[in-house]
C-alpha cells in the first residue's frame, strides 16, 4: 500500500471505529437506559420499549460489522502488522456478527430464554467497547516502510 493512501485508509478506519464505540457507549449507556427508565415495570410496556429501542442495537452492530472488517482489512493489507491486532479484530467481527444475526433477532422478537439472550449481548457490548476503545487508544496498524 503506498504511504498516502496507508494514511487515508488509517484516518478512514479509525474515523469508523470511533463512530461505532461511540454509538455503543451513547445506546448502552444513555438512549437504552432512558428509554427503559422511563416506563413502568408493565410487561407490555416494557414490549413497546424494547420495540423502540431494539433496531438501534441492530444499527449500531452493523456500523460494528463495518468497522470491524475496515480494521481487520487494514491489517492484513499491512505488511507487518502487529498480529493482536489483526487477531482481536477478528475477534470482534465474529462478536458483532454472532450479536447481529443471532442475539439481536432473538432479544427484537422477545425469544426465551431472553435473560441469556440478553445477557450474552450485554457481555459481548461491553467486551466490544473495551477492545474498542484499546484499538482506538493504541491506533491503526502502523504503515510500514516497503522494502
């Protein structure tokens, strides 16, 4: 990869793993808890809830699924990236992909049993937020002088 379009790919990728933490700590912390707070612990209103907030994980899980094949593409297109890297962005990948073609449907539909459903999501969000944010901390994969 020649040095400019290296950089450009690096600033891209870090732009989309910024926006998809960003989007996961404003839901998990800010809209879901708003949205659920504000109901009464009336099982269908908690449905009418759950409706509304529900597609917004599956949106921000497909801005994951972007951001996370952006990074794994950057580093394996780097030669020498670091393998952490490349590996915890696989990682991730299959995370998001497991959370949405399988949890998000399931916890959207109210599928029992929705407490596990719920809380592997939940532990795969938060797992996700914390690599995320070691990605962004420690940077894209460094661009690599060609030989």
């Amino acid at each position: 990869m020649q040095q400019s379009t290296a950089r450009v790919a690096r600033g891209l990728t870090t732009a989309l793993l910024g926006v998809w933490v960003g989007a996961m700590i404003g839901i998990a912390f800010i809209a879901a808890p708003l949205v659920f707070g504000s109901v009464p612990e009336h099982v269908a209103t908690k449905d009418a809830a759950a409706n509304v907030i529900g597609p917004g994980f599956g949106r921000v899980d497909a801005l994951g699924l972007v951001s996370t094949l952006a990074v794994l593409g950057l580093n394996l297109a780097q030669r020498g990236s670091s393998r952490w890297r490349t590996w915890l962005a696989a990682v991730l990948f299959i995370a998001v992909c497991v959370d949405f073609f399988f949890l998000v449907p399931k916890i959207i539909a109210r599928a029992q049993p929705l407490a596990t459903y719920h809380g592997s999501a939940t532990a795969i969000w938060m797992t996700a937020i914390l690599a995320g944010l070691l990605l962004l901390l420690v940077g894209p994969a460094p661009a690599r002088p060609a030989d």
